[in-house]
C-alpha cells in the first residue's frame, strides 16, 4: 500500500515539484530548432549565441526581420504610456492604426475593424458578409487556409452575437482553383469560370452566397499564386450573386507579397481585405478593411474581443506601416522574388527532382518529385538538411512534399547568399539520402 502523506508542506512540496515537469501540449505540435532568447534581422540565438537564419519569418510574422529596431522603440514607448484598455475604450494608438490602414487601403472611404488574430478576422469577415447581403453560405476554395477557431459561440448564452456567426457545414461550398503547379492548359481560366458558377448555384441553394474567401496566394499548402484574370473573374462571378468578395490578405498583404494589397493586380476591387502577420511585425494584431458602408452593416458590439486594438500592438503597426512604406517593403520583396525565382530555378536545373519552383515577393517554395510521383520523404530530407545547417525551413503541401522558404523581406546581400548557399547544401545533402532522411 502506497503511505499517505500528512504533512501539508510535504504535500505542497510534491505538487511543486510536479508543476515542474510541466510540458506544453502536444496539440500545438512540435516546435522548430532549439529554444532561441534573442533575434535580428533574420537571425535567432539561443542562449549560447548560436545563430540560426529563420526561414520562416515567424510563420510569416516577421517580414521586417526580428527585433526591427523601429517597430521595438514604439513599442516600449508605448508599453510606458499605456498597455491596455479593452476593446470598449479607445486610444490615440488605436485610432492612429485605424487611421493609417485606411489611408493606405484601395478604399474610398474606408473603415477598419481591429482585431487580435488572423482568424478573429476572418471570423469577422464572415459576420459581416452575412449582414450586408443578408445571405448565409460561403464559397472558399481547396487548399485555402483560413486559421483554425470555431465554436465558442455555440457556447455562448445571448443569441443575439450569434446572428452572423458561423453557419453549418452545409452551407460552406468548396471550389477549385487552377494549380499553378501543373500549368494551364488554354481553356483553363473558362473552365474554372463554369466551375465557380456551379459552386455559386450551390451555395445560392443553401442561404444564398454571402462570401467568396480566397487568398491570393494560398502560402500555408505550398506558396500557390491565384492569377489576376482568375481573380477578376471570381470578383465578376461574386459581385453578379450579390454576394462580397473576401480577399485573406493576413500572410500576402502589406508588402510580404510584393505588393501593399492584391487589389492593385485587380479591375475590381475586393469588398473586403484581411491583414495580419506583416501589420504587427510579431505583434499580435490583425484587421478588417473596407468600404465604411459595407464593415457598419454589421451592428454594435456583435464583433467585439478583449485585446482587439491593443495600445501596445496598434502602436507597433503604426510603426510598421511607416517603414513598410519609407523603405517600400513591397519593391523589396518583390525584387527578392524575383532572386529567388531565378536562383532556385538554377538548383532546380542541377536537381531536376525540385519540381514546380514558385516565388511571389518574400515567399518561395518548390515541390519534391521523384519517378513523377510527389515524394514526401525527400522533402524532410531537405528540411531536416536545412536544420542541421541550423536554417529554418517549413515543408508541407498538399502531398507533404513541398519545401518553403519565408525569409524577411529586408535582406541584405551577405543574409541572402548565406540562405542560398544553405538551400543549395540542403538540396544536395537530401539527394545523396536513400529517401528516408539518412545519408
């Protein structure tokens, strides 16, 4: 028999000594790399002051690079002014972001609806489509990803913030783009015309179509660019149904892309545009932009949230938003790009295994394809090469089989040949394996 324990301090002891061994859990999945204390640019350190290049840009994050020193200075002036006030009450910061996005924006009179999260803003996307058209289904897109909330509201007891919330399965239609990895053949931009309509006919028959949600890059299933005619084309078919057209700019807009908002590739503009990840640098903000007509359609208080338009994450935008127009990001990614582009294309001639090399700004990927059959394992077998040359780097893809590189749009020449040289040692290193990752 196990002895009881008597003596309180004994028993508080034990329990402390438990909460020690705490772990994080494991539905987060398992992190990159070693633990890192400090950044710069495109480096992380850990505390022994091992250098490690981010590839990943802090899933996207970063696009000015860690630690830029602009976007930190505003943010501890303000964290010594004012860190918080809830979502109810304003700040000079809050409404400096506001402002600035707006200004920015393709809008004529814009609006802007602050939020913590990219997926906080999409959600927000979805309430307000349902409450300027009046309509409840969704059409979106394989392979599109959009965050992964849902739910807390079937908990929630006031039925009046539910009113334009998520609506059943049924009433989400799944369309298909042209795969940018295999090509279009001619009639490839009008056969995706008939096949958007179908998917149009079938959300119109199950609530009418509120929202047609797409990113123009779709980055997190392998950097897959939408062409502007496909877009223009999606903004036609949506509009004809009176429904809005949502464009998921949280990875793509602000510069990361290439340029400030897909809308400059368009004729029409998109009703609504998500913004994220660039627009705090690593700060958690994120936002809906506008027409003020279409974002007020949605009453008071239905999207509201404790931290949107934090003080101390607005006044990091404002920031961002400063540099990514004095030091115009959006050129710069562009320029990286097209570096990228032709400097992969080149590995890819000696390894004609890395299929389907794509660039868009600061954003780059290529598929792993042996025998002309997508080859997951040589893709690990790149990325695992890649961190043993402590570089950073995220696969993935539809097939598991896609390398990504998304590196900071502000490199300078010594950063971006250190990336190049370390893709290129990664790729040979992963060629010389037996597929499994062992050399």
């Amino acid at each position: 028999m196990t002895d009881l324990v008597t003596d309180p301090a004994a028993s508080r002891r034990g329990r402390s000594d438990r909460r020690h061994g705490a772990v994080e859990a494991r539905s987060t999945g398992s992190t990159l790399g070693p633990e890192f204390s400090t950044g710069s640019g495109p480096w992380l350190f850990t505390e022994d002051g091992t250098a490690w290049f981010d590839g990943t840009s802090g899933s996207g994050a970063a696009t000015l690079g860690h630690q830029h020193p602009d976007v930190t200075a505003a943010a501890v002036a303000q964290l010594n002014r004012l860190t918080h006030t809830g979502c109810k009450v304003g700040s000079d910061a809050r409404t400096r972001m506001v402002q600035r996005i707006g200004a920015l924006s393709p809008y004529q009179e814009p609006a802007v609806l602050p939020t913590t999260t990219g997926a906080e803003a999409v959600e927000s996307a979805l309430k307000i489509a349902r409450a300027a058209t009046g309509h409840q289904a969704v059409v979106t897109f394989r392979y599109g990803y959009h965050g992964k909330t849902a739910g807390a509201l079937a908990l929630t007891w006031r039925p009046e913030f539910k009113t334009y919330s998520a609506p059943q399965p049924d009433h989400v239609v799944t369309a298909e783009l042209p795969d940018p990895r295999t090509g279009d053949p001619a009639d490839g931009t009008a056969r995706f015309a008939v096949g958007l309509s179908t998917a149009l006919d079938a959300a119109d028959q199950r609530g009418g179509t509120a929202a047609v949600v797409l990113e123009p890059v779709q980055v997190t299933e392998g950097v897959l660019p939408v062409p502007g005619v496909i877009l223009d084309e999606i903004a036609r078919q949506a509009h004809a149904r009176g429904a809005l057209l949502v464009l998921d700019e949280i990875y793509t807009g602000l510069g990361r892309a290439g340029r400030l908002f897909t809308a400059e590739l368009m004729t029409e503009t998109p009703d609504l545009t998500l913004l994220g990840k660039t627009l705090g640098n690593g700060f958690p903000v994120a936002a809906v932009v506008g027409e003020r007509a279409v974002l007020d359609a949605l009453p008071p208080s239905v999207q509201t949230s404790t931290f949107s338009g934090h003080p101390l994450s607005c006044a990091a935008a404002v920031a961002v938003l400063d540099i990514v127009e004095r030091q115009d990001v959006a050129g710069r990614a562009r320029a990286l790009g097209e570096r990228l582009h032709t400097d992969l294309t080149e590995l890819a001639t000696r390894h004609p295994w890395m299929h389907a090399v794509r660039a868009v700004g600061a954003l780059a990927a290529f598929d792993c394809v042996r025998d002309g059959r997508s080859d997951p394992a040589l893709a690990k077998a790149v990325t695992g090469a890649a961190l043993r040359g402590r570089l950073l780097l995220f696969g993935g893809g539809p097939e598991g089989a896609t390398v990504k590189m998304v590196p900071p749009a502000l490199l300078d020449g010594a950063d971006y040949r250190w990336l190049t040289e370390r893709i290129g040692s990664a790729v040979a290193q992963a060629e010389a394996t037996d597929g499994s990752g062992r050399i």
